[in-house]
C-alpha cells in the first residue's frame, strides 16, 4: 500500500503540529530558566543563571526534590517484587480465579488518578491512621505510587516471559535443578533487561505523579511536582519554579529513554 505526495505531506504537517504543540511549550519554559525578566518578556531581553543558583540554594526545591526520589525508588522497589511475583504466578501457573486476578492488578493504571487518591486517602484516614497510627507522608506515598507502578512491571515481565516460553525451565528441571535454582540461573538472567526497563519507568512514573499524592501526602512531605504546582502562581517563586519545571523534565526523560534502549537492545537478543 502506497500514499500520495499530497497524503504523506499532510501526514508530515499533522505529525509537526503535533509535535509542536507537545514540546514547544517545554522549549519557552527551557529558555525563561535563563530569562533576565523576571516577568518573562519575550524574546528575552537578557541572559542570567541567577534563577538557577537560587534554585540551588532554596531549600524548598531540595526537599521537595530528595522526597520524590525516596518515594519513587520505594515505589519501584515494591513495583519490581509484587510485579515480578504477580507475572511469574499468572504466567507459569494455571489456576482458578488467574484471568481475575490479572484485571485488578492492571486495573489501578486505567483507573482516574482522581479515584485511586480519594480511595487511598479514605484507607488512611478510616484506617492506618486511627487504628495502626500511620498518618500521610512518606509511607502513603510510597503506597499509592506502588499501586499503579505495579503494572509497569507486570506488562514487561509478563511480555517477556511469554516471548520466551517455558522450555529453558523445562529444561533445567530436567536435568535435576530446584526451582530457585532454576530461576537465579535460568529465568531471572533472562527478565533481566524487563526488570531494568520496568523499574526504570516505574520511577519516571513515580517522579512526576501528582494527583494521587495529593491525595497522600501529608503537610510537609510535598514531591517536586507538588512543590511546583503549589509556587507556580507566585511571582517571587516563577523564575524558580521554570528552573524546578526543567530538572523535573530531564529527569523524568532519561529513564523513559534508558528504559527504551535497554528493552529494545533486550528485543534484539531475544530474537538472536
């Protein structure tokens, strides 16, 4: 099947638009970062990297900055255990209930961020905290990220075991080894790359997730993105809260990227 030079020039057009509309709203937060004006006059009458200093010397923005890497490594390392155990279990076992079970584990990604925080501030305040004493912060946070960065590592785990069958383990069984030993020598070298490539997006996941931490976190444990949405409308706080706007996206960039080189160079051997 063949398009027209005027079909695929349209496509071109339609795909910048889009593109456009994506990513030059992140090019003029980018260039106010460097902005002289603190009231963004643009084209920018001048240079500066005081907005960035300032940044580096708020304190806000550091703590708000180490809150969201703890909760997001939390997360990922709850992720990468239940998620790894669910696909392994759903996968390698046949049992009643199975196709059940698989629905609520990827249900919590489909749902309304919106829904799944009013459900889990309805557990802290009914629950963990009138009878087990745990009040929002940290914790709940971790909780509520784990919840949907489950998923990400269940769907690549999941894929990655179904690509490779089940005739390694067959095979290592049959030649007298356990089955731990089967999955340390045979079956974890193998997901290796999915487990990479799935904790590394469920952290970017993480890193940036604000509805449901709202809904979770307690006062003084605000994430980055929350500490952003919080100064955006303050004028004292705009330069910064650009500079803040750019960190987040490059850090919330490069595991998505990692992640994509790391599961595409593990395609490529799986196929070899």
């Amino acid at each position: 099947m063949t398009t027209g030079r005027g079909a695929r020039a349209a496509l071109w057009l339609l795909a910048g638009v889009v593109l456009a509309f994506i990513y030059v709203p992140l090019v003029v937060v980018t260039v106010n970062s460097f902005n002289a004006d603190k009231t963004f006059a643009w084209p920018p009458t001048g240079w500066t990297l005081h907005w960035w200093s300032a940044a580096a010397e708020s304190p806000g923005p550091r703590e708000a900055l180490g809150m969201s890497v703890r909760a997001g490594l939390g997360a990922t390392a709850i992720a990468v255990v239940l998620g790894t155990l669910l696909a392994l279990a759903l996968t390698r076992y046949r049992f009643f209930g199975r196709q059940a079970i698989s629905l609520l584990v990827i249900l919590p990604i489909a749902l309304p961020g919106i829904v799944t925080g009013i459900a889990l501030q309805s557990v802290i305040s009914s629950v963990l905290t009138p009878v087990f004493g745990i009040s929002a912060g940290l914790f709940t946070i971790i909780v509520g990220h784990a919840t949907f960065c489950v998923v990400v590592v269940f769907n690549n785990v999941v894929a990655r075991l179904r690509r490779m069958g089940g005739s390694l383990e067959l095979a290592s069984a049959d030649l007298g080894a356990g089955p731990w030993t089967t999955f340390r020598l045979v079956t974890f070298p193998l997901l290796r790359s999915a487990l990479v490539a799935g904790a590394l997006l469920a952290f970017g996941l993480s890193f940036d997730e604000i509805v449901v931490t709202t809904f979770t976190a307690g006062p003084g444990t605000p994430t980055l993105p929350i500490w952003i949405y919080n100064n955006l409308f303050r004028p004292n706080q705009a330069p910064v809260v650009n500079v803040v706007a750019v960190v987040l996206v490059v850090a919330s960039i490069l595991p998505v990227w990692v992640a994509q080189r790391v599961g595409g160079s593990a395609a490529v051997d799986s196929r070899l």
